[in-house]
C-alpha cells in the first residue's frame, strides 16, 4: 500500500517499520518533532495490527483510591492533600471493603488502588486492606501501588524493596499500576515532583517487583516542561528495562491535566499531541506488548481514534475515578461495559474483553469466566 508522505524525514523510519527494526532515539525524536500525524498514524497501526490484528482490549475495573492524604508536594498533583487540609479524606478498612463493592452490578475482574503517601497508614494497614479485599472478593484481581507508594511504605517500615514487595503479594498484591514515573529526566522531576523517587528508583522497584514475578503497567506524564529529547529518553530505558525482565504489560501515556495544580498556567494538551504520543510510543515501545488509550484522561472520543494511531487497549469501566477528576477531567467517572463495546466497533475494531493479565474473559447473565 503506498502512503502519501509529506515528512521526508519519516521515510526511512517507515522502512524500518516495515521491517520490523527497532527504532533509535534519533527516530524517536524525528517521529515528536514530525507534524505530519496521518503517516505517524499509519506506521503505528501497521505495528499494531502486527501484534494485535483487529482487537482491541478492555477490561471490567474499579479504581479505589484509599486517601489523598500525602507527603509529597508535587506541582503536577492536585489529588495530594496535607493530613489538615479540612477537604483531605482517609477511609477506614471497612469503608475500603464497602466502596469496593458498593453499587456497581457488573462483575468486576480487577480493583486498581493508588493513594497518596499517607504519613500514619502503615505497611501493615494496608496489607489488612488487602486481605480483607480478598477475603470478600476472591476472584478480583488486585492491581495495587505505585513503585512510588512501595518506595515509601518500604523507607517507613525499614525494609527493603523485596520485602515490601513479598509481604504486599503475600497480603494479596496480583500485579501493579504503572503511575508516579511522570518523566525520568533529573531536570524535570526536580520542577514537577521534586518529592517522589527519582527516575532510576522507580525503574529498579519495577525490576524488583518483575524479577518477583509480578507483572506491571508503566506510564510517563506529557504535555508540561518535558521536551520531546526528555519523551524520547524516557521511553528508551522502559524499552531497556523490559529487555531485561519482560515484566512491563502494557504503557499508558497520561496526558497532563493541569487545573488545580501549581502547573495550571501551562495549557492543556491537544488532541493532535495525544494522538502523536499514542503513535510514536507504540513505534518505540517494540517489546511491550500493549498501549492504552486512558479514556479517563484523553476523554471517550480521542481513545476511540486511538485505536486506530497504535493502541490496542481501551482501559475499562474504572468507576469513581478519583485523582484525574480533581485535576479538572471532564470526562465521566465510569463507563458501563455495553459503552465501551460500542466505542470499540465504532472504530472498526474487535472488543475483547480482559483479565489484568491479558486473559480473554467470557460473560454470561450472572457470571464470567477467565480462558486460561
């Protein structure tokens, strides 16, 4: 099929494309720098339909985020309160186990839980939390903690990574998310996140948690200071890491929302830059098998074009999203399924629904069942 090219400089990364070569930072840079988003699209999807074919993936979900009370200070954050902040919250344990269940018909297959770094709750609260999620929730996946949250649960119990990691798995941890990577470049996250664990820490837990067998997601924050070197590089050592351990599932690119945040002058990202990111991290991201589309961040419309510019994922129902929300997303807080299916075939695509671990989930009227 011959493609009209108006970037020259994307004709010899088409070829590479085509014959399935791994891309160098130089063409990592070429691709951000390009305007000319059509031929970026049609690259992306040729390596998309390589892996995936028509599928798209989705999943049945529910975020539980357990307080917004945090340590940390960073500017891109509008979800983080300070323990006296009269709006912060911290639920009990048994508010955790209620909300979990809580009004939403559908069987769910996964909770995802993140919170802030709350200065009392301790590695052992938490690890209570989790079992009693699994106790009343047997056959729910629990897609738990950030590497930052593990960094810090580990710096206050005095442990290591590894027996974090091994006491949160023992409690019932399955996998983990992918959030808290924001960008890896020192000058970045010395602006935006000063607070968090640098770049090289939040790789080596993600190796620790892999080399535990834990499978996680890893994401990078665009649309604020970083350049489109800083995008590039960040990108690159998720490529090397997951040479290394083949732990990472899936990448999400999270589009920054600035309202509320001490960033809110810098102006929101466009549909053209989400799209862009979408396409050249499923050009650079060889080795990880999957990219979603946030519809939570980029909203329902972009996520569906998206499909189409290199994602295979669609994320899922989520309900009650939390932390994207109070940074001004305007998008609805969940999608019931049938939703998510509709957007899917709108796009031309085939809806697959999902386990967290990639596992096709079939449904009847009352109950699912994972094809192992």
């Amino acid at each position: 099929m011959q493609i009209h090219i108006e970037d020259q400089r994307l004709r010899p990364i088409l070829e590479k494309v085509r014959a399935d070569v791994r891309l160098s930072a130089e063409d990592g840079v070429a691709l951000f720098q390009s305007s000319d988003i059509l031929a970026l699209g049609y690259m992306a999807n040729i390596v998309r339909e390589r892996k995936h074919g028509s599928i798209t993936w989705f999943n049945v979900n529910r975020h539980i985020n357990p307080t917004d009370v945090c340590v940390a200070n960073c500017k891109l954050c509008a979800f983080g309160k300070r323990a006296k902040d009269p709006k912060a919250y911290t639920w009990s344990l048994d508010e955790v186990w209620h909300r979990a269940g809580e009004g939403w018909s559908e069987a769910v297959t996964e909770f995802h839980i993140v919170g802030g770094l709350h200065p009392e709750l301790t590695l052992d609260w938490y690890c209570e939390m989790l079992r009693g999620l699994k106790e009343r929730f047997p056959e729910v996946h629990l897609k738990a903690f950030t590497m930052v949250e593990i960094a810090y649960l580990a710096q206050r119990s005095k442990l290591s990574i590894r027996e974090t990691l091994i006491k949160l798995m023992d409690a019932g941890v399955d996998s983990l998310p992918g959030g808290g990577a924001e960008v890896f470049s020192d000058r970045v996250r010395r602006i935006i996140c000063d607070h968090k664990i640098d770049g090289n820490q939040w790789l080596e837990v993600a190796r620790t948690a892999h080399q535990l067998g834990l499978k996680s997601n890893c994401t990078m924050l665009y649309g604020h200071i970083e350049t489109e070197e800083d995008r590039v590089d960040h990108l690159v050592k998720l490529r090397e890491l997951q040479d290394d351990t083949g732990g990472f599932q899936t990448f999400i690119p999270l589009a920054f929302h600035p309202a509320n945040t001490a960033l809110e002058h810098i102006p929101t990202t466009t549909g053209f830059l989400d799209l862009k990111m979408i396409a050249v991290s499923r050009l650079m991201l060889d080795n990880i098998s999957h990219i979603k589309a946030y519809w939570i961040m980029m909203t329902p419309r972009i996520a569906q074009i998206a499909q189409r510019f290199g994602s295979d994922d669609l994320d899922g129902t989520v309900v009650e999203e939390k932390i994207y929300h109070d940074a001004g997303a305007t998008t609805s807080q969940s999608l019931r399924r049938s939703e998510l299916l509709r957007l899917i075939r709108e796009a031309g695509r085939e809806p697959m629904e999902r386990d967290t671990l990639y596992r096709p989930v079939t449904r009847t009227e009352t109950a699912f069942t994972v094809l192992v």
